[in-house]
C-alpha cells in the first residue's frame, strides 16, 4: 500500500497524448504503475504529512490552482509545469471567464503568469471528471479522455463529424473520465466505443457554429461562411453571449422528460450535460449573433411569437416559453458584461415596465 511521501518519480511514465487532458494522464499513469486512480490521485494531491482522504486534498485534480501543485506533479511525470498547465480547463480561462470577472492568475515556476478559471465563474462552463463526454469514434483510435471535451460548449467531434454522447449507451448513467480512459461504463461494462452517435455531416451552420466556439477557446480568428457576419467585439464578450442564450433557452426546455429522468432532477444542470441538447442550444444562439443585429431582432420577435422552436429538434421538449421571457429585455444583458446587447434598437419591444406576453398554446 502507498504511503504519503514527498514526491518521486513514477517508475512507468507517459507523454501527454495529443489534446489529452491531465485527469486522463493521471487515470493512464495509475494503470502503468499498478495503482487504482483514487490512490494515485492521493499520493500527488497529498501533502507528505496527510492520511489519505479525498476531503483533504491539496488542490483540484483535473484543474490544479497552485502553482505548488504542479511543481509537485512534474517531478513525478516528469513532464513541464507548462505543458500540464495546458492540459487543464485553465487553458481556456481567458475566453470561458465572464467578462465582469477578471481570472485569476499564478506564476508557474520560470514563466510568465497564467490564467485560471475560478470555481464561480466557470462552474456551468466545465464538465465534472464524473460527467464526461466522449466520441466513440476518437475511443476506437485512442482510449484517452481529450481534453476540449471537459467544455460544455463543445458537443460535436469535428474529426468524425458527430455529436459526442454524454451517457452510458445502454444504462443510461453518467459516464467519468476514467470510463473514458478504460473505453467501458464502469456502472455495466458496456463497451463505449460502440455507442450510437449522430452525424452532423450534413449540417453546415451546425458544424460552423462549433468550429467557433473552438476557435475563440484556443484564441484563433473563426473561419468560414458566416465568420464576417459576427459581430466586431473581443472573443470572450461572444463567448459570453452564446453561453447566456443557451442558459435562458434551456429553461424552456423539459429535459427530465428528454431523459425520462425523475423530476427531482434540475433541469438547467440536466441540460448542462446532454451534448444533442446543447448542440442545437448553441446553433439557436449562434444564428442570433451572425448578421448582427439584424438576425437578435428576429430571434426575439420568435421568441415573442413562440416560434423560436419551431424548426429545432427540440420543439418536442419545450416546456414554458413564458419562462424567463422577460430577461430579454431590461438590464438583464448590461448586468451580465454585454451591453453591446442593449444597444439594439428593437422596433417590436414593448413599452418598459410591460412584461412580454406570448401565444403558449403555438
């Protein structure tokens, strides 16, 4: 049995596989040295000191926020504190934090300071290690967990031109990270890489929408069709603003009854893990923003007329479009960091104090 001590180098080591994330490593590396994960996990996030508890770990397995910590980890993987820096959620920080948030920073040992995503202002942005998503197609090349999954905002491979699937095929269950890593359910067996998924081959703006969102993560100018009809503002206000709109529409949504989950379920933070649900989400939101503003203006008025659904694979799932209706209009978007929102002129808004009223039987 293993023992708190001050770190050593694992006897067995592994590069970072590419895009792979650092829980992933540390899942794979527990595997070379004949450890279970929650023991490995101990032995790097203990001080010398601790009896092993996981309620007493120095810092966030899958996104470290000391810079201790990742001191600690380069000596025993041998890798950069940079390159396992890269492989956290912290990569994203910059774009994923709320514009009214400014993130945090730490200085790695010999670098320049880096950004991290705090717990309030990322939490609905990043899947748990117990709520991973995957691509069956990626498990079949490689069994690692990517780390570009560990977003909600990203619910399509864009490789095998597919949505990715956030539960167990067959149980139903969430699906970890560690699931990911071993390619079958930890709660059935059932092998993972042949989950049915669904191709977005011939979903063009789809495809476009997601391409994005990853270009404004990883820092890159978007590309394609409708690229020069976005909005000229920073990546992270258009980052904000599509995340925004997915978070109101999905109280429209039933998403108990599109899981056939209990009602005691929440239903944003169900939502928050359904990749189909969150793809056609983001689509919804990213056709609000291109020709700006000419399309925000139509997309409140289908709103208005509850007909925003309409065309969605969604609409069976709508539960109330009266829900949260009013957040439309008011100080609502100035609150939130975007008040290039409350700059468009709608000619079919109502007077101010009025709350919207819409056609709940469409």
């Amino acid at each position: 049995m293993l023992s708190a001590i001050s770190p050593q180098p694992f006897v067995c080591r592994s590069p970072l596989l590419p895009g792979e994330s650092l829980y992933s490593l540390l899942t794979r590396l527990a595997a070379l040295n004949r450890h279970t994960p929650p023991t490995i996990i101990n032995l790097c996030f203990h001080a010398p000191s601790a009896k092993f508890n996981s309620q007493h770990l120095l810092d966030i397995p899958e996104r470290p926020f000391k810079a201790t910590t990742y001191d600690r980890l380069a000596i025993f993987t041998g890798l950069a504190p940079t390159d396992l820096y890269a492989a956290t959620p912290h990569r994203y920080s910059r774009v994923v934090m709320p514009p009214y948030q400014s993130p945090l920073e730490i200085s790695l040992t010999g670098h320049a300071p880096v950004a991290l995503c705090t717990v309030r202002g990322a939490n609905r942005e990043l899947r748990g290690v117990n709520q991973a998503q995957f691509c069956p197609a990626c498990l079949k090349e490689a069994a690692y967990h990517r780390l570009i999954w560990s977003m909600n905002a990203v619910s399509v491979c864009l490789q095998h031109q597919c949505l990715l699937v956030g539960r167990c095929p067959q149980c139903r269950q969430n699906i970890s990270v560690r699931a990911v890593v071993q390619g079958h359910c930890l709660h059935c067996a059932a092998d993972l890489t042949l989950a049915p998924t669904r191709s977005i081959r011939d979903d063009t703006f789809g495809r476009f929408a997601q391409r994005t969102l990853l270009a404004w993560l990883e820092g890159q100018a978007p590309r394609g069709e409708w690229a020069t009809a976005l909005p000229p503002h920073p990546a992270p206000l258009l980052f904000h603003f599509i995340r925004k709109v997915r978070h109101l529409l999905l109280r429209n949504l039933d998403s108990q009854a599109l899981l056939n989950l209990p009602r005691r379920y929440s239903r944003s933070r169900v939502g928050d893990t359904l990749p189909e649900a969150q793809y056609e989400l983001t689509q919804l939101a990213m056709r609000a923003i291109v020709k700006w503003p000419r399309n925000f203006i139509e997309f409140k008025r289908a709103l208005r007329n509850a007909t925003l659904f309409e065309n969605s694979p969604l609409k069976q799932w709508v539960a109330d479009y009266s829900t949260h209706l009013s957040t439309w209009w008011g100080p609502y978007w100035k609150n939130q960091g975007l008040a290039f929102v409350c700059e468009v002129h709608d000619p079919d808004a109502e007077a101010p104090g009025r709350r919207p009223t819409v056609n709940k039987t469409a």
